[in-house]
C-alpha cells in the first residue's frame, strides 16, 4: 500500500473525528469520534 494511501486515509479519519464539532453536526453526537478514538 503507497504511503500515500494510508495518508488519504488517516485524513479522512481526522475529518470524520472533527465532525461532531461542527455545528450542524452535534445530532451524530460521539460515534464518529470514537472511531478516531480507537485509531
């Protein structure tokens, strides 16, 4: 796997953890993030 592969994904990763931040999406609450939490 490229290394850039695996840097596309962790972006993703970072971007879905900084969801329930924003304000429109509070409703999700912590599942999104827990995914970060885990990684």
């Amino acid at each position: 796997m490229p290394i850039s592969t695996i840097l596309i994904i962790v972006l993703i990763l970072v971007l879905i953890g900084a969801v329930p931040a924003w304000p429109h999406s509070r409703s999700w609450g912590y599942g999104p993030s827990g995914v970060l939490g885990v990684v």
